[in-house]
C-alpha cells in the first residue's frame, strides 16, 4: 500500500476541518429543536388544525370557480385520512402501467 502523498494529506485536512466547522453541536440541536417546539406550539393557537381559515377558504372558492367556470359556495369542508399504505401502492402501479384506460 502506497504511503498518501502531501497534496493527499493536504487534502484530507482542509476537508476535516470543513467538516468540524460544519457540524451541529448536541447544546445547538436541543435549543433548535426547542425553538422549533415553541414554535408549533404557537401555530397550533394561531390556528387550530380542525379549523381552516377563512382566507384558505376564499382561496379554494376562487379556483374551484377558475377551474368549473361558474361561482359557487362552498358549504362544507372535512378533513380527510391520509390514504393507507395499500391505496398508495394502488396508484403507484396504475401510474406504472403504460396504457391506463380512460372512462
């Protein structure tokens, strides 16, 4: 085995420090990921997750209306269940097929 050449140990430690330089320290993360708490923690009070604000709502309207062509109201919104595992593979195999039927 060859004995690294200077340049090659050069090299190694410019990327060695550059790697030091860049890391995140254990005190850093638990104050980012307290941060990152409290700020949730605010959203969740600005707004609640069971309620869509009205600008959200407005927004919808408008496309929904750019998209059919006509005005409408819209008189109930429900969340819905992210779709299970097997719904996902559903899809991922009809988007795989090259000819998919249309109806």
């Amino acid at each position: 085995m060859q004995d690294p050449s200077a340049e090659q140990l050069r090299l190694l430690a410019a990327q060695v420090e550059k790697l030091q330089k860049s890391t995140v320290t254990r005190q850093e993360f638990d104050q980012l990921k307290a941060q990152v708490q409290r700020l949730a923690s605010r959203l969740d009070e600005i707004a609640p997750a069971d309620q869509i604000p009205d600008e959200h709502l407005a927004i919808m309207s408008a496309v929904f209306a750019a998209t059919i062509g006509k005005r409408f109201k819209i008189r109930q919104v429900q969340h819905v269940a992210e779709p299970g595992g097997w719904a996902q593979a559903g899809r991922v195999n009809l988007h795989a097929q090259r000819h998919v039927r249309r109806s």
